[in-house]
C-alpha cells in the first residue's frame, strides 16, 4: 500500500508517514458508516458520547507536549502558538459536551387558526446523516477537532480526510477517539489521493460535506455534491484592516504583528491589507517594518522561533513573485522582500502597492502585509470591499462612531474594534461570505448544520 511521506516543513526531513487509503476500502467505510445511520437501534446514546468525549479531552490534556511538538514538527507553526491550539483543541471537544445541552426541539403553537386547532406538536433535532470532512494543514489539530468532534457529539459516522502535509495530528485525534471509546466505524481516517477524496465527497450516501481549504477546490466540490448533500465551506479573505485618526498607534502596532505574522500568515483571516491616513501611513508602515524585522524565523520546533517556515518550497517562490511583483509595480519595501532559505521567507511590510497588484487583491498567505495611505475613511471602506472576498475586518479607533460606521459599512461577517483580524474564539460564528466561504464554522453552529429538525404533530 502506497504512504504518504510527512516531513517537517523547515528542513525537509521526514517524521512519519501514513497510508493511502484506496477507493475500495473507503467505498466499504462509506458503506458501514450509512448502513449506522440508517439503523436508528445502532445509533450511540447521548450519554455514551458525552462519555466518549470527556475521555478524549482527558487524553488530550495528558498528551499535550506531544501534541503540541507533532503541530510544529509537521505544520511549521512556532511551539509557543502550537501550545495554543492544543489549548483549543482540547476545550473545544468540551464545547462540543456543553452545546448537547442545548440541541433542543421547539414547541409549535397549532391552534392560531381554526385549521391546526385541537393539534401540539414539537419538534427534536436528529443527526443529518454521514459526514465527509476536508480540512486544511494551518491548524492540523483544531481543525480536524472543529469538524469530527461536532459530528461525533451529535450522532454522525465521519470520515476525515486531513490536509496531505499534515496527516500526523489528525490520525493522533481519531487513535485517541478510539481509545475513549469510539467504536473505529463512528470515525475513520482517510489519507487518499485526490481522485479518491472526489468520489468520496461527492458520494450519494454522504449526509453533509465539511471544507476547509482553498476557495478554488472548495468551490468546485460543492459543483459536485451528490443531490441533498448539505455543506460547509471555509476559504479565505484579504482581510483589511482599517485606522483611524484616532487610533492608539503605540498600543496598536503588536496587535497588528501577532495579526499578520502568526503562523507566517498561514490563516485565513490574517492581516493582509491596513489601511491608515495618507499621513500617518508611511510611519506607521514604519513601525510595523522595525517590528517585523526583530521576529525570530527558523524551524517551528525551536523554542524561540516566532515566525515558522511557509508548508512548501512552492510557497516561498509564489510569495517572492508577488512581493517582487508589487515592488516593480512601485510599492515600497520596508522590510523583508526577500527569502531566507528554500522553506523561510523574511517578514515582509509593504508600503502603497498598486490596486492591480497580487497582494492587493488575493490571499496571500504568507508573511506579508501591505499597507496604504487613504484620503477620507468612507473611501477605504469602499476599497476594503471591493474584491469578491469577504470574512473578518477590523478598525482601530478612539471614536465611537467611527467603529459603529465601520461595523454597519464593512463587507465582513465580523468587525473586530480595537482588535486584528484574525482574533477568534471556538464558540463565535466563523465564516466567509460570497467567495470566501459558505455557511458558518464555529463548535456549536457546525453542531446544528449536522443535524435536522423533526417535527411531531399530535391530533388530540
């Protein structure tokens, strides 16, 4: 059986591998998972899940270094942020125990015309059937967690496929469902090849696709989808970042960092475009150039590294293209714009690129932000939503009315005030609009997406 070689993104050396799995075994595993949902008397009690993910977490909390270390080693994002995720992985199958809680029907009034009068009814929510989820290598651990766990909480058989440079950590989770008790056919873990994802997406037994990855891909499969199947869709944004006159400039500056340089950019919602007054621009450009220019960048397993490597050489060229790009086209390089070695780039600040530049109107993912001067804040607003990607913004300002007019007029799912644009909690709705995504992410909203309403109507 063919493998899959994982190897850490900052060196090259390889630290695991997984096996393919093929067509046929995936078939029967998409076969035993409908023939479980299609059984009601198969169905595993609340409690037992409840019970299945307690042991999980607990697990999870006794394997924290090594979960955190497995993140860095095979994802390249620093120690200090991959503690993080494991911080939220864990709470976040507890959030799944927590949102069971509130998995509950409504009571439908009958009687307010003479036709349903003499009826109750009441509706209860039940699992929407098999779930396929996709996910993407950025947070190989919390992402895998915010598409199986749900599924697992609420009743659903899942299969998972992981991102192909990260598989490590997502095996790791499903072998620890396993050992809280999860029988293996509730969950199983599928490395494939890209045919072999297709058919299984794309299958007619499967109840709900979960996607998190590049819009291109995520688009094309939900083209796809078999009659009924419902879905969820995660790309990304260039996200904007608007500042105000007002702004806390000194306060501001390692908020901004931290929004665009975590994970070397590698986040959907990182800071990519800030958009400051035609005065103030080129110092504040400044000041971000200086702070960029200190993150330590070096293999995401060492200790004092901030800023990890990009997940493939390809990467690091297409970010020197665009960089390279902007600049020809006049923008100003104040820090970085160069690589480092095959698998780094240098924290990058770009000043004024032109509107027609790469950078200014796609995702970058990479460890660059751009900044602009602006005349008046309405036209930024203008300029913040004009591209066909819209998920997280923010402004930072002093001045009340000045955030509430960017809250109503930005183009965004969420406005961050005073904050950077990749700021998320587990338990907040999470999602892009028109290109940038479909449907909302989040513990609990991914819990109600997989299942559906029932309605009882009693004639007394």
């Amino acid at each position: 059986m063919s493998q899959i070689e994982v190897v850490n993104p900052f060196d090259l050396k390889p630290i695991g591998s997984v096996s393919l799995t093929d067509w046929e075994t995936v078939d029967q595993y998409l076969e035993t998972a409908h023939g479980l949902f299609r059984n009601r008397k198969a169905w595993i009690p609340t409690y037992q899940r409840i019970d299945i993910l307690k042991k999980t977490a607990k697990i999870m909390s006794e394997r924290f270094e090594a979960l955190a270390f497995q993140i860095a080693n095979e994802g390249g994002k620093p120690l200090i942020d991959a503690r993080v995720e494991v911080t939220r992985a864990i709470d976040g199958v507890g959030l799944c125990i927590k949102e069971l809680s509130h998995m509950n029907g409504t009571e439908i009034p009958m009687d307010l015309t003479a036709a349903g009068a003499g009826r109750m009814a009441f509706t209860t929510r039940e699992p929407i059937g098999v779930v396929v989820a996709v996910s993407a290598f950025n947070h190989p651990l919390n992402l895998i967690v915010h598409q199986v766990a749900p599924a697992i909480a609420v009743g659903c058989p899942i299969l998972v496929k992981p991102a192909g440079n990260t598989p490590l950590s997502c095996k790791a989770f499903v072998d620890i469902l396993y050992e809280a008790g999860l029988p293996e056919e509730w969950c199983r873990f599928v490395a494939c090849d890209t045919d072999t994802a297709e058919k299984m997406v794309t299958d007619p037994r499967v109840g709900f696709f979960s996607f998190i990855g590049s819009a291109k891909i995520g688009w094309m499969l939900k083209s796809k989808l078999a009659p009924g199947t419902r879905c969820a869709l995660e790309h990304g944004g260039v996200a904007p970042v608007l500042i105000d006159e007002s702004a806390d400039i000194e306060a501001m500056i390692p908020s901004l960092l931290k929004g665009g340089f975590y994970h070397s950019g590698q986040v959907c919602v990182s800071v990519q475009r800030i958009f400051a007054p035609k005065d103030k621009a080129q110092d504040i450009a400044q000041l971000l150039a200086e702070g960029a220019s200190k993150l330590v960048v070096g293999n995401a397993i060492n200790e004092e590294t901030e800023c990890g490597p990009l997940i493939h050489p390809n990467e690091i060229n297409r970010v020197a293209e665009w960089v390279d790009e902007a600049k020809l086209g006049g923008a100003e390089i104040l820090s970085g714009g160069q690589k480092l070695s095959d698998t780094t780039y240098v924290p990058t600040v770009i000043l004024n690129p032109a509107a027609e530049a790469k950078v200014s109107k796609m995702e970058i993912f990479g460890p660059a932000m751009c900044v602009y001067g602006y005349d008046n804040m309405d036209a930024a607003i203008d300029i913040s939503n004009s591209l066909p990607f819209a998920f997280q913004a923010s402004i930072f300002t002093k001045n009340l009315d000045v955030a509430m007019n960017a809250i109503q007029n930005l183009d965004a799912t969420a406005v961050m005030v005073n904050d950077h644009t990749a700021f998320r909690v587990d338990w907040m709705p999470f999602a892009g609009r028109r290109q940038s995504g479909y449907n909302v992410g989040g513990i609990g909203y991914t819990m109600h997406d997989m299942t559906q309403d029932k309605m009882a109507v009693i004639k007394l």
